[in-house]
C-alpha cells in the first residue's frame, strides 16, 4: 500500500506492508495539513 502526500510544491510517496499503518500515516499527515479528511484511490 502506498500513501501520496502532496503538500505545496513539494509530493513524497511512502510504501508500507500493512494497511493498518499506510491508514495511520494518512491521517497522522491530514491532521498535520489541516485537511478534512483522506482521499483513497
């Protein structure tokens, strides 16, 4: 599973084994961005 962040300028990916921890990491960075909420694709 992969997590895509992108942030003004500037996009990381993240691969992760488990969903469980991709889904942490998602949310962790939402709630660091200010976001409302995560876009699975």
């Amino acid at each position: 599973m992969f997590v895509r962040v992108v942030e003004k300028d500037q996009e990381i990916a993240r691969s992760f084994n488990q969903e469980s921890f991709a889904l942490s990491f998602a949310e962790g960075q939402r709630i660091r961005l200010g976001l409302a909420k995560v876009v699975r694709l």
